[in-house]
C-alpha cells in the first residue's frame, strides 16, 4: 500500500534573496511534523500520557496529604 506524503516548498538560505524576497531554487520535500498515527497507536500513546499524569497526581496529592 503506498501512501501520499505531503509535499511542501523550501528553500536553502544561501538561495533567498532577502532583497527581492524570493528564491532562486525552490526544492519540494516532506512536510516535517509528527507521523501519522494508526487508531492503536495513538489509543496507547493516550494511555502512555494519560498513565504518566495520572502516576504524577497521585504523587502529589500523597505529598500534600504527608506534609499537613
């Protein structure tokens, strides 16, 4: 199965002609970013974030339940 990636225009620094405010030589490439996720995927890396606050608020609350 082949996927489309998105393509978007960059240019090189050396390429851009701050006084015009173009570029010579535009080149296509991967947009840069996350990559997609399947359903699972991002299913477990909600239950990674989530498991990762909920161990952070149990933390606290027996730290301020310690302290008083």
């Amino acid at each position: 199965m082949e996927t489309d990636e998105l393509l978007v225009p960059y240019c090189k620094a050396a390429d851009y002609n701050a006084t015009t405010g173009e570029c010579v030589a535009v080149f296509w490439g991967p947009k840069p970013g996350l990559p997609a996720l399947s359903v699972a995927e991002g299913i477990a890396l909600s239950a990674v974030i989530g498991g990762a606050w909920a161990i952070g608020f149990f933390i606290k609350q027996a730290r301020r339940t310690t302290s008083t």
